[in-house]
C-alpha cells in the first residue's frame, strides 16, 4: 500500500515529459505562425491618426502585446511538444526562419523565448531567465518560401491580369457603392480588394487600441460586406492552379522533401514566422483556407505521425482554444497516409521555381558570369596587394643593405 502511495505521489508532483496520446508516433513538425500584434502599416490618407506620434513604435513594428502573444505561442508549443523536443535549444532539432521584416524577426525571438526557458548549462544569467537561438533569414525579393515579394515574373504578371480581369472588375460592379463610399471617406481611389484590406486593417488596428473612428466608418465597420471583400483578398494570390504552384507549392514542397528525408535527420522541428499572407496562400493551396484573414499569432501545424505508417496531419490554432482545428486535406482524411499527401500535392508543388516564374537560362548565365567575375576581381585585387607588399618588402630590404653597407665600410674609405 506504502508503494502506491508513494508512486501516486512521485505522478503529481513529478511532471511527465511523456507526449500526448493524440501526439503518439509523432516524428516531425513542420510550424507556419503569423508575428503578433503591430501598428498599421500604411494608414489611409485622411486618417485622424496618421501621425507617427499616435503610436508608441513605428509604423508596422511589432508592438509588446505583440510580443507577448508571440511568448504565450512559444508556451503553448513548449507544453504540446513537452517530451519530444528537448528542453534547451538544439540546433539538431530545430531550425528557424523568418522573413526579413522586423516584426517576422522578432515574433520568431519572442516565441522561441517562450519555447525554450533556459535550464542547466544555458541558465547563463540567473537575472534573465532567456537563452540566444539563431533565427534564419534571406532577402524579401528571393524569399519564394514565405514572403509576398519575392522576384516572380510570371506572378507578377498573373496578378496584373486579374487586377485588369474579369475577376476584379464583377467585384467592383457589385459593389460600387461601397468602393466609392470608402474611397471618399480616405481620400483614396480604391478599386481592388487588396487595397480595401490595407484600410480595414487600419481601422481595425485602431479599434484594438481603442482609438474614435471616424463617423463614416458606422454601418460599415466592423464587419458586414468591407469585412467580406477583406477576407477574399486573401484569396487572389492563389486564386487559380498556376498560382498556387508559384505562391503556396515551394512550401508544401519543402515539408515533402523533409518528409522525404525523416529517417535519416535528427531534426524534429521546421518554425517558419510569417504574414497572413504567408499563412492564407499555404493553405489555399492545400485546399483548407477558410476564407478568413488569419489573426495574429494564428498557425499552421502539419505534424508527420507513425500509425502502423507514416501519416500527416494539418491543423490550425487561430484562437485561444487549447487544441487547433485538425484539417482534412480535400480526397484523404484527417489522418492522411505520406504517400496520398504526396499524390494530392503533386501537381501543385513547382519542379523549378524559377523556371516556372519566367526566369531562362540565360538570366542563371549572367548571375553565374557575374559571380565568376567578382571573384576574378577578388583575385586581382589580392594579387596586386600581394606584388605591393612585396615591391615594399623588397625596396625596405634593399634600403637596410644599403645602410648595413655604409656603416660598415672600410676605414680607409671613410670621410676625413
């Protein structure tokens, strides 16, 4: 009886670093969140509080409560995966990526604050309880992965089509009064949802923060039709097969190859921070976008299990419910067998990317020959570094054998 009450004992106290059940198999994760709270991005031209000085950091920054719901969400994976992942930051474990924009950086940092509270060896400052972990990164313009501006083409163009199409136009008819109405109201023409959604999260950024909206805004926002038109724009970078291939395939094609190579990586964790316009195309392209602008800190989890076989599954965490939405990829089940993701994600996931965004061979050939001659220039420049050097070395020699000559002359040769 002693013996069970003390295992009960050791049970309550002692937390368990066993996984969840729903968690069982698990193998690897692959986690897409959007950054946390900012300040708007670019207010409307007639908005009462354009001025830098109505916000306390700069516009687009991440603010602290920004920062916090970035902690809380590294907190929340650290007590899911509690038992998978280890306790201190392992870069065999986990890597992390971000866009190069502010507020993606410091989500990834705050987050990883709150996912890895330093124990042992990296409890370095008893007075901060923070450990440093790399956070990756490239430029926006060849950030195909999860920016919104990477150098594309065939997107751009795609995009103008239906920015002049058939598409964009039927909206615009159908909802003429609103565009005219708004446009007005912000000293702005606005013709495309897209711009719409620049304005509404403006005003809805705001009202977070509890700012008086304007008297035109009433009937109008929150909600309602300015809040429909808003979310469809999330739509139009993946709005037909050849988009999704160029917007959303890179990453699903990505989580395969890392899918591919499980058996043979210690690593447990892909992070990636990024937009709603990272997390949307993602999931458009999957074909389990809920027509939404994901909120901040929302995120995608696509988890690779071992059921008696490798399955994957997507979820979604866009509010504070403990356990995300589980997804159902369009032709398999919650639970899909690797191989039929795999089927059903072919045909969207690019072969070459570059080629298919329009860039030939050719433009591959001036990078090359620009790089070949830099580091031809590179050469040259330490050759000529060297010769000099070496000219110098050679005339202080010659100059030091010259007075070593002079000092020692014979007697006879000196001056009287």
């Amino acid at each position: 009886m002693n013996v069970l009450i003390l295992i009960l004992i050791i049970t309550l106290v002692i937390p368990s670093n066993s996984l969840d059940q729903n968690l069982e198999g698990l193998k690897l994760v692959h986690l897409l969140y959007r950054h946390g709270d900012r300040t708007p991005i670019k207010p409307y031209p007639t908005d009462p509080y354009k001025d830098i000085s109505n916000w306390p950091v700069g516009f687009g920054q991440l603010t602290t409560r920004g920062v916090m719901m970035q902690y809380e969400l590294g907190q929340w994976i650290r007590e899911r995966y509690q038992g998978f992942l280890g306790s201190n930051f392992d870069e065999q474990e986990i890597v992390v990526r971000s866009t190069d924009v502010d507020r993606t950086l410091m989500s990834a940092q705050a987050n990883l604050a709150g996912l890895f509270p330093p124990s042992g060896y990296w409890k370095w400052n008893p007075a901060l309880p923070w450990q440093p972990a790399p956070v990756h990164t490239v430029p926006q313009h060849e950030d195909a992965l999860l920016s919104s501006h990477a150098d594309c083409p065939r997107f751009d163009q795609l995009q103008k089509e239906i920015n002049n199409g058939q598409f964009m136009r039927d909206i615009y008819d159908k909802n003429r009064e609103l565009f005219e109405y708004i446009s007005t109201n912000v000293g702005e023409n606005i013709t495309d949802i897209v711009k719409l959604d620049y304005v509404y999260d403006t005003l809805l950024i705001e009202n977070i923060y509890n700012k008086t909206l304007p008297d035109w805004t009433k009937g109008y926002f929150p909600g309602g039709k300015f809040k429909e038109l808003r979310d469809l724009s999330f739509s139009v970078d993946t709005l037909n097969h050849e988009l999704k291939r160029l917007k959303g395939g890179p990453f699903v094609k990505e989580m395969v190859q890392h899918f591919d190579m499980v058996a043979n990586s210690t690593r447990k964790m892909f992070m990636y921070s990024g937009h709603d316009t990272t997390l949307a195309p993602v999931l458009d392209t999957l074909g389990v976008f809920n027509m939404i602008a994901p909120p901040y800190a929302s995120m995608v989890l696509v988890e690779l299990l071992d059921r008696s076989g490798l399955v994957v599954r997507v979820s979604y965490k866009n509010d504070s419910s403990p356990q995300p939405y589980v997804l159902t990829i369009p032709g398999c089940k919650q639970l899909c067998p690797l191989n039929q993701f795999k089927d059903l994600t072919a045909d969207i996931r690019p072969e070459d990317w570059r080629q298919e965004c329009g860039f030939t061979e050719q433009d591959t050939t001036v990078q090359r020959v620009t790089l070949v001659a830099a580091i031809a220039s590179s050469i040259m420049a330490f050759t000529v570094l060297v010769a000099t050097l070496v000219s110098i070395f050679c005339r202080k020699k010659e100059g030091e054998n010259s007075r070593l000559s002079a000092r020692y002359q014979r007697i006879d040769q000196l001056e009287s």
